[in-house]
C-alpha cells in the first residue's frame, strides 16, 4: 500500500515570498505574495488558504523546508519564526535550506554555473557551483556584488551558465546576458518550489545556517 507524504516549503527572504505544498515531492499547490510579507500571520493566512483550497489538512504534513536566505534579516527570520511555530505544534521535522543551492539543483543545466539574486539596494547575491550529472559542489561562499560589477563576473570566475529566476529579470541582468558568452539559465518556478523539490530529493544540503545580508 503506498503512503501519501506531504511536506510544505517556506521562502520569505525574497520580496512577496512563496509557499509551496509538495505530495511525495511534486508540486501539488503554491501561492507568490505579491508584496513583502510583513507578519508571521499574513503567511498562515495565505497558508490555511492554500490547504483549504487544495483540500489538506495541515495535520497531513510530515515536514517543513524553509529558506535560510540569503535575504534580509526580517525577511528571513519571520519565515523560520513561522516555520518553527509550525513544525513545534505539528511535531514535525524542520529544515533550512539554502535558496542559492535550492536554484542551483533546479537549473536543468551541468558544468560551472552561477546562481545570482537580486536582493534590493541595486545589489545581487551570487554563489558559484559545479555540477555534473550525478554530483554538485558549490565553489567558495556567497558573495554580494553591486549591479555595476556584476559585467565582470563570467570572465573573471569562468562561468559557463547563470542561474536566475525569471521573476527577477531586469535591465541590469539583461545587460550582463547581452555582455557575456555565459548562457542565462532562467528558473520559472517560484522560490518555495524549488526549495521543497530541492530538499525533498535530498538534493541540497540540509539544515544550513541563515545568510542574513542586513541586521536587525
């Protein structure tokens, strides 16, 4: 007899945030905020509608993904604080997970790449990995550069593709694609998506430390 698992991701370190519900790690339901969520309640309002909406009960989760950023450190901490409140009361497991390495095992794409996020201030986040069909190791730490020295990243680091979310395209992503060889990989899945997939096939590690790239 085959058993149902249902797991729920979290991301709120990106702008609007994102939540996902996965039945044996497909995707089932997901709603995009459309503007920065303030409150630990404004996400489980949107997430008592998506249960209700796709007919789960929140007792059927067996696990929590949340993103540990990077991001700011509001954005971040209200999307643990919930995710914690959550999995206390349901008894169920909890893991961060990174949303750069998240992106980087959704990037149907092998070799050296980047993933790059816009994280406000004209200023974007960027961590380098390798990736081969069975394998992907990240490459240094994350880094936050300016809009105007992201040009130079491709040559400067040999990077053959650049992962990115197609939610996040703008002129200046547009200009490094137009300036480089590097081929743009875009992710059109939303952010709590990628996460739960990741992180469901044990893709990305688990249980990581928050990037908090502003402070209270």
């Amino acid at each position: 007899m085959s058993t149902t698992e249902i797991s729920l991701a979290i991301e709120t370190a990106i702008s609007g945030g994102s939540l996902a519900i996965l039945e044996n790690g497909e995707i089932l339901a997901t709603s995009v905020g459309q503007q920065s969520r303030s409150r630990a309640e404004d996400i489980l309002i949107e997430l008592d509608h998506l249960l209700s909406g796709n007919r789960v009960n929140k007792h059927d989760i067996s696990k929590i993904f949340v993103s540990a950023g990077p991001g700011s450190f509001t954005g971040i901490r209200i999307g643990i604080a919930t995710a914690k409140g959550l999995a206390r009361t349901l008894a169920i497991d909890l893991k961060p997970v990174s949303l750069l390495e998240s992106l980087a095992a959704a990037a149907d794409t092998n070799g050296k790449l980047a993933v790059v996020l816009f994280v406000g201030r004209e200023a974007y986040c960027f961590q380098v990995f390798e990736r081969t069909a069975e394998t992907m190791i990240s490459i240094g730490a994350p880094q936050v550069v300016a809009a105007k020295d992201l040009m130079s990243l491709p040559r400067s680091l040999g990077i053959g593709r650049i992962v990115y979310l197609s939610e996040q395209s703008d002129d200046n992503l547009k200009l490094l694609f137009e300036s480089s060889t590097a081929k743009p990989v875009p992710i059109t899945s939303s952010p709590a998506e990628a996460i739960g997939i990741a992180a469901g096939s044990a893709a990305i590690s688990l249980d990581v430390a928050p990037l908090f790239l502003s402070k209270p």
